[in-house]
C-alpha cells in the first residue's frame, strides 16, 4: 500500500450559528493554511532551521524550547488553531506511570488531566503507561510529550468527551483496548459510570478546540482518531499512522445533523503501512 506523506484535508461544513465553535468563512481558514505554508516553504534556505511545515518552524528553530514550552499552544494551524490547551497554566510533570481511574495519585497523568485549572503537562522520564480505564480529559489542558518518548499502549486509551481546548503533541498511542463497565473519575470533584468504549486511541466526542499533532498512532481496537457527536474546530496534523484497519472518522452518523457543522482540518500526516480504510472517512453528507 502506497504512503501519504502529506495529506491537507480541510473539511468545509457549513456552519451553525448555534455553534459558538463554528468559523462563518471556512474559505477564509483555507487561504490561511495556504499562506502559512507559503510564508515557511519560501524560508527554506541553506543552513535554514526551517522544514517548510509552518508548524514545525513555529517553534523547533527556537533552540531553547524547552524553556518555552507553552508557544507550542501558538504553532496551530486550520480549524484547531485557537486550541490553547493548558497554556495559561503552570506545568505539570508526569512522574509516576502508574493509574488508577478512580483515585488518581499525585504524579500521575490521569491525576492532571482531570484537574479544572489549566495545566501544561509533560513528562519527567521515559515511560510506557498503560490505563486501567479510559483517560477522561478535562478542559484545557495540554499533553505535551516532547523530550520524553512516552507510551499509552495496551489499555484503554484517551477520551476528549464535551470539553475543550486540548493539545495532544508528541507520544505514542498504541494497541488501545476497550474500557468500561466501571467508574471512572473525570474531575476533582465527580466520577461515574461509564458503559462499553469503543477503543480508539483518541476518541473526540462533543469537543471543541482540540489539536492532536506529532502523535504516533496505531494497532488500536476501534478508530486511531475518532470525532463525532457534534465536535467541531479540530486539526489533525503531522502524525505517523500505521497497521490498523479502521484509521479515522468524522462524524457519527449521516442522520445525526449536529455533525454537519464539523469543522476539521487534516494536515502533514502520514499514512503509512499496514492501514485499510477511512484515511479519513466523512460519515455526514450536506
């Protein structure tokens, strides 16, 4: 099966005015990504930091990025580009690998994502986690797995449901299992009963402001990258997707209207060996 280096896909809905997410010109963020890409390709030059992929030149040619995590939240590009993630936050650091999706120790990632306030959240170590259950996001929040080659893998996977502003950059998501039947915390202050998961490895379900970029993804149970039930204003950007059947869907159902106001831009990934269908599928028709 032949690889898609570069695949830009920007999906042109037509917006809802109830949808405080939706943008009025989706033609307006097509030129924009185009500009952007034209602004880096026309910087390229010997002895350049610049790759030609506006969002890597927004912040890899800084060589101290690592004290400046936090501009990463400004490198976006298409529908997702207003995804600030945890960047009004303190950083976080991932400590501990293990889990418990009730009563999340200090140092551990599920302990951060739930949390209400903002948090950019990295890692101290190299580290392979493996969930018990599904890894329910709260809002505004940024996994940020630069520096560290972080594993989520043989567990069940990461859940965006009714939230937003979320980042999901640079780890490893893998042989995602299904989840449930089981409570699950989702802030400091509520857990619940959750039915069946599908398995996916990202699973977009109501959410907003959500941008998944330099993830590695693959083997999962369900989708790689799902977005339905009415998500909206989401970039899929510069990920390595490889042996799964099927890779990513937008939209739950072509009955379910709210879908029709999805707007997602897919851009710089790479679909590579071993995948077989929905590189992407659009379940709703206008």
């Amino acid at each position: 099966m032949a690889s898609v280096i570069l695949l830009l896909l920007l999906s042109l809905l037509a917006p809802d005015s109830t949808s405080s997410a939706a943008v009025q010109d989706p033609e307006q963020v097509v030129q924009e990504v185009n500009e952007r890409i034209n602004a880096s390709r026309r910087n390229l030059g010997f002895l350049s930091c610049g790759s030609g992929n506006p969002i890597d030149d927004c912040w890899r040619c800084d060589p101290k990025w690592e004290k400046n995590r936090q501009r990463l939240a400004d490198c976006a590009i298409g529908f997702g580009k207003n995804a600030i993630g945890g960047r009004n936050g303190r950083i976080y650091v991932v400590t501990d690998a293990s889990d418990h999706p009730v009563n999340p120790k200090p140092g551990t990632l599920r302990y951060a994502v739930i949390q209400d306030e903002p948090l950019w959240i990295t890692f101290a170590r190299d580290m392979v986690i493996k969930l018990k259950e599904e890894l329910m996001m709260n809002s505004f929040k940024t996994i940020d797995g630069r520096g560290a080659n972080v594993h989520i893998a043989g567990g069940p996977c990461i859940t965006i449901q009714y939230v937003t502003n979320i980042i999901i950059h640079g780890i490893t998501i893998h042989d995602c299992k299904r989840g449930g039947n089981a409570y699950v915390r989702d802030s400091p202050n509520h857990f619940g009963w959750r039915t069946l998961s599908d398995g996916d490895g990202v699973s977009i379900f109501g959410g907003s402001h959500i941008w998944v970029d330099h993830c590695s993804l693959s083997n999962c149970r369900d989708g790689l990258v799902d977005a339905i039930h009415g998500s909206t204003a989401i970039t899929i950007s510069n990920n390595y997707m490889t042996h799964h059947n099927k890779v990513m869907l937008l939209g739950h159902s072509d009955s379910y209207t709210r879908d029709k106001n999805m707007q997602v831009t897919i851009a710089f990934n790479h679909f590579g060996e071993g995948l077989v269908q929905r590189m992407p599928r659009q379940k709703m028709t206008l």
